[in-house]
C-alpha cells in the first residue's frame, strides 16, 4: 500500500510502498529505506506539536461515560478494536487508527467513541482530504443519538489544533476546494470551533490560490509538506470559501486581506483571458454578501475588493481612464454589467463602463431611452 513520505534527502513529499523494504525518490533518484522515509514524515508532523501539547490516546477521556456496563452481541471485539486504534494513534500512525477503528465499528456501529476516533484519524491522515466532510458529516449523525456533544467537539478541537500547526510548519493542503464543505459544517455544528476553522480555511485559500501575493510568499516557498489531491481544473469558484472565513473569522484586517488576495492580485490577467467563471464568481460574491445576513462593515470590504477587481480600481501603471473603458468594454456582456450595476451604480467609472457597453447591444442608439438614463446619470456625478 503506497505511503506519503519525505526524502531524508531532498525533504519532498514522496509515495513509496510500504511491503517494500525499500524504494527511490522520484525527483533526486536518492535510494532510501521506506522506514527511514516514513520516519521522515512523522518527525516533521512531531515538530508540528508543541511540546505542552500531547496526544490523548485514550479517546475515552474526552466522555464522562463509557459502555463497561454494556454487553451486546459485538461490543468486546470493537473495544479490542478500539483499544487498538488507540495505540496506533499514541504511535501516530494515523492510517492505522483509521482501519483499526473502522473494524471496531464493523463489530459494533453504534460505538459513538470509535466514530469520533474514525473521524479524528481520517483527517489526520491528511492525503484523503476529500473525504474529510463525509466522515464529519457520519459522525455528526451519530451525535444525534447521544446525550453529550462533549466527546465530537473535543476531538474534532483536536484535531483541528494538530492541523493548524502543520500548517504552521510549512505544510499545506493541495487543493482546499475539497475540504471547504468540511469547514463549512464545522462552523454549522460545532460554534465554539468556528474561529479555528476560519482560521484554518483562510491559510489555505491564501497559499493554495494567490500563492505570489506578499502574504502567501513565503509559506508557499517553504513548503515541505503538500497533502491531498489536485484537481484537474483550478478552482475557480472562491466565494464559497470566503464567505465561510467573512462569516467566521473575527480579524476584520485578515478578512479583507485574503479577499484582496484571491480577487485583486492577478486581475489583469484573468480579465485579459475573460474568465467568464471568475468575473461571475466575483459578482455571485457581491450578491450574496448584500442578501442582508451580513454586517456592513464585511459588505464594505467584499463591495470595495471586487470593485477594484472588476472596475480596476486605480489607474494601472501608464494607463488612462478612456484606455481602461475601452479595454473593459471588450471584457463583460452586457448581463454582467446590469449585474454589477446594481452594486457600482453610484460610481461614475461604473457607468460610463455601462454606456460603452450598452452602445454595443443590438438596437441600442444615442436617443433610446435607456442610453439617456446613463448619460443623465453622469452628469449627476460629474
């Protein structure tokens, strides 16, 4: 079975097979020990820990009741089971717990502590990070069935602590577009980790996303651990994302500069290549932002953001306003602009964008009654 790793020598994220005694790194071509290699990896997710910080092996103390006074038809193998995927976590093997608490649950699926566990060791393994949601999402139905949330939340606080010092480390997630439907339903069912997730999400649309920004720079050059899968397309539908860390996350500076990040930095390229999903997704933010379930301190940053993204807010370098109207007049459909309209209407750029535009549509001419409206308009702002 194939096994993330890091070469002892290069310090890249490798998968070698673990029935082998040994293998070769894919990019120096070093000959190393899978042991060596996998040891490798774990020190590094070590070194993510503080040292005050250990790692509770007995899941158990995170409930004030067990089931000793229990005795139903499979209950004894799944508390092997468990006790099992106990030591494999003590021993950070995070694979292990997760089949050695699926097996506890295959003996016994009401087990609420083995459900927590298989929750806990199936996002700290990290690559499967596509499944992340769906393992929250069986434990959370689980907790229906309980009289104490205590048990989930503890675990799932812990796991969360593990995954921001990994990331704090250097490490990243390949593609945080998998694992937003996770931190979506944290944030929904689980409030006191709400902070922590956004904080979390935020990182990771940061590096995954606007890797050259000032903000993301560094951790992106440093990275030695990338986890999880990649999708063939890049993700180009970030509100969803932002609107979970604008919902969440309580630093107003933080907010304002991921949302800068992902929409701002790289404008003149995705309006120069008319990335109709982008330019879309941006105005699908501003609609959702004003639905009315938002302060307007966080609809001022997002309106303010995409305007810069869409009207190019600031002059670029060595052009002037006519040259930017006309640019972004080849740029947007008219329905985009009735779109965005809605949302810039009181800026004057805004609308003599929209009568450039307007003169392209069929039938549209210098007396029709619309174009008189825009132009009445700016000369109201003029």
């Amino acid at each position: 079975m194939l096994e993330y790793c890091v070469c002892p020598k290069c310090e890249r994220m490798i998968m070698l097979d673990g029935d082998f005694y040994s293998g070769f790194c894919c990019y120096c071509g070093t000959h190393i020990l899978y042991s060596e290699a996998r040891e490798e990896l774990l020190n590094g997710m070590r070194a993510a820990i503080p040292d005050e910080f250990e790692l509770v092996a007995e899941l158990s103390e995170l409930i004030d009741e067990d089931d000793v006074s229990e005795n139903v038809y499979g209950l004894d193998e799944c508390r092997e089971k468990r006790a099992l995927a106990q030591e494999f976590l003590g021993k950070w093997d995070f694979g292990g717990a997760f089949k050695a608490f699926s097996e506890a649950l295959d003996w016994y699926p009401n087990d609420f502590e083995s459900q927590c566990g298989l929750m806990v060791s199936g996002v700290l393994r990290l690559k499967d990070t596509e499944n992340w949601e769906r393992y929250l999402v069986e434990c959370v139905d689980k907790i229906r069935s309980q009289s104490d949330w205590n048990m989930a939340q503890e675990a799932l606080r812990y796991a969360l602590n593990i995954m921001k010092r990994f990331l704090s480390k250097g490490g990243r997630y390949v593609s945080p577009s998998y694992t937003v439907g996770f931190f979506e339903r944290v944030t929904q069912s689980f409030p006191v980790l709400k902070q922590t997730a956004a904080e979390i999400l935020a990182h990771c649309l940061n590096i995954e996303n606007a890797p050259f920004t000032d903000a993301a720079r560094l951790d992106h050059e440093t990275t030695k651990f990338a986890v999880g899968s990649c999708p063939v397309e890049p993700d180009k539908n970030l509100r969803r994302g932002m609107l979970v860390v604008i919902r969440c996350h309580c630093d107003a500076h933080v907010k304002e500069s991921l949302c800068r990040a992902l929409y701002v930095y790289d404008r003149a390229v995705w309006l120069k290549a008319k990335d109709a999903a982008r330019i879309n997704d941006a105005i699908e933010l501003c609609d959702t932002i004003t639905n009315g379930e938002f302060p307007p301190a966080d609809i001022k940053i997002v309106l303010m953001t995409i305007y810069d993204f869409l009207m190019m807010g600031g002059l670029e370098q060595n052009t002037t306003e006519r040259e930017k109207l006309m640019f972004l007049s080849t740029v947007y459909t008219f329905e985009q602009i009735r779109r965005m309209y809605r949302f810039f209407g009181g800026d004057l750029f805004c609308n003599k964008l929209y009568a450039e535009i307007y003169l392209k549509q069929r039938g549209a001419s210098l007396i029709s009654p619309e174009y008189k409206k825009i132009q009445a308009k700016i000369r109201q702002l003029s």
